[in-house]
C-alpha cells in the first residue's frame, strides 16, 4: 500500500517519529516536510500519515492549511493523525483533538500522542527560557514514546476484513 507520511517538525522530534513511522510500516513509503516542500499528488496514495509537534498548545500551521486544504480527499483515504507534544494524558489528547477537523479525527484509522521532547541544542534562547520557566526544565529531555509509536503503526497496518465476523 503506497503511503504518504506528511509532517512539520521544529527541532526535530516529529521528523524521527516520522522516519521510525516509516520504517516500520516498510515498503513504499513517502516522507514529505511541509516546512521544507509541496506535499505530492495525493492521488497516488492509498494511505496517508499527518502529524505535526504541538507548541504553546497548537500544531504548526502548515499541517493545518495542509488539513483544511485537502479534507476532502483525506477523507477518501486511510488516514493516520499523529502528534509530538511533552504533555500526557487528557492534556494530549486535547492538544490532538484541537489539531486537526473533527470530520478527520472521526475518519482517522488511528490517532495518537506519540510523546515529545524538548531539544536545547535545537532551540533559540527565547525558546529555551519559556521551557526553564513553564515547564521547568533546564536540560534536553526525551518522552518520545516507542511503544505508542509501535501501536500506532501496527493500527495504520491493520486490515480490516468485514467477512471475518460472519463466521
């Protein structure tokens, strides 16, 4: 199944979970920046991936008008919605569900918080202190969560076959 993961990244997180994504959802898997080029033909694929890094409680723009400009045809699709962010919890869950159109979190085949990370040697010194003084951490930190990543690929795999439940 041709799929398309399509994704923004700030300091680099949703780009690893993007490329862990890809890896283990095997062949024929397209990676597309939205911060650094056009998303391709979405026509050329079965399957698509959307994820973003959520900062002061939103999701980039980018993966936003990307959302808004390609609903309908995302609709159409398998779909994937994902986001990086260092809450947990209902905090996430509400940072997930204010990121992207109800109409594709109701269609979405899978839905996730797959965990952030606050990268110091990425980040500008506005960036840095607004982490030291919200959320009180003076150091890079990973919460980038493997198992969720693994969960939710293995969801966007799944094929659902409506004859297995007639036997």
């Amino acid at each position: 199944m041709k799929t398309l993961i399509t994704y923004c990244t700030t300091h680099g997180c949703t780009e690893t979970v993007a490329r862990e994504l890809k890896q283990l959802l095997g062949q024929e898997v397209t990676l597309c920046n939205l911060k650094k080029e056009k998303a391709p033909d979405l026509s050329q694929f079965e399957r698509i991936i959307v994820g973003g890094s959520i900062h002061a409680g939103q999701i980039q723009k980018r993966i936003k008008t990307f959302c808004r400009l390609n609903i309908a045809e995302l609709q159409t699709k398998e779909l994937g919605l994902f986001i990086c962010c260092m809450d947990e919890g209902e905090e996430a869950r509400t940072h997930l569900n204010n990121a992207f159109p109800e109409e594709l979190l109701e269609h979405a085949k899978a839905t996730a918080c797959l965990g952030g990370e606050f990268n110091f040697e990425k980040m500008n010194f506005l960036e840095k202190f607004i982490v030291k003084k919200v959320a009180k951490i003076d150091h890079s930190t990973s919460k980038m969560d493997q198992q969720a990543i693994r969960k939710f690929s293995n969801r966007m795999d799944r094929i659902f076959n409506p004859f297995l439940f007639l036997a």
